[in-house]
C-alpha cells in the first residue's frame, strides 16, 4: 500500500469516529464535529526534513493550477483556527452536530492534488 491509502483511511476514519461519537454524546449535550483542512501554510517541510525551497516549489505549482485548488490559494492556519472557533461557538453552531467540515478551497471537489505526480513537482527546475 501507498502512503496515500494510509492517509485516506485515517482521514475516513476520523470521518466514523465523528459521526459515531456525535450518535452517543449528543444526548448528553455534547456536539462532536471535525475539520479536514486542505493544503495549510504550516511549517511541516522544516518537520519533515524536505530540502530547502521545496515546499516553496508546492504552494506555488498548486496555487497557479485552479485544477488544484480552485479558490487560487493555500490556507493559513487561522483560517483552519477561525472554523474550529465557530464550531466551537455553541450559539452560532448549535444545529451542526456529527460532521466533518471539509476547508480545502475546493480541492476536494476536483481532486486536483491527486491529479499530478507529486515527485516530477518537486524534481521540477
């Protein structure tokens, strides 16, 4: 298996956990939801040991293709922050119990990311 199949059954893992958390909690006044964010501005290529410049090399080929991500950028990590507050927010939020709020500036919806061999980007001038 590729590490992609990894990553997609932990992602629709958390996706069960949320929905089946919610079903039991709820009566007890607790709402589960969860956030899959798409491609965040974080500093996870210093983590990952990337070379120098490479994740510079991403965020530039995915926000020039509309393919890849279809509202033309990355995400920071307040946006991501800013939707975990409003869930948070049991006023605003109260009706919205067992999901998984997707905020990937649409990727998902074209499934653009997958589109395009991540090492022929990196290897690329």
């Amino acid at each position: 298996m590729t590490g992609a199949m990894y990553y997609a059954m932990t992602k629709s893992a958390l996706d069960q956990f949320t929905r089946s958390a919610s079903i039991g909690l709820i009566a007890h006044g607790f709402r589960v939801n969860s956030v899959s964010p798409g491609f965040v501005l974080t500093g996870i290529s210093d983590a990952m040991g990337l070379p120098e410049g490479t994740f510079e090399k991403m965020v530039a080929f995915y926000e020039s293709r509309k393919e890849c991500i279809p509202c033309g950028k990355a995400t920071q990590p307040i946006d991501i922050a800013n939707i975990i507050a409003f869930l948070a927010d049991r006023k605003l939020s109260y009706y919205i119990i067992g999901q998984s709020i997707v905020a990937d500036g649409g990727t998902s919806l074209v499934m653009g990311m997958q589109a395009h061999d991540m090492m022929s980007i990196l290897n690329s001038p």
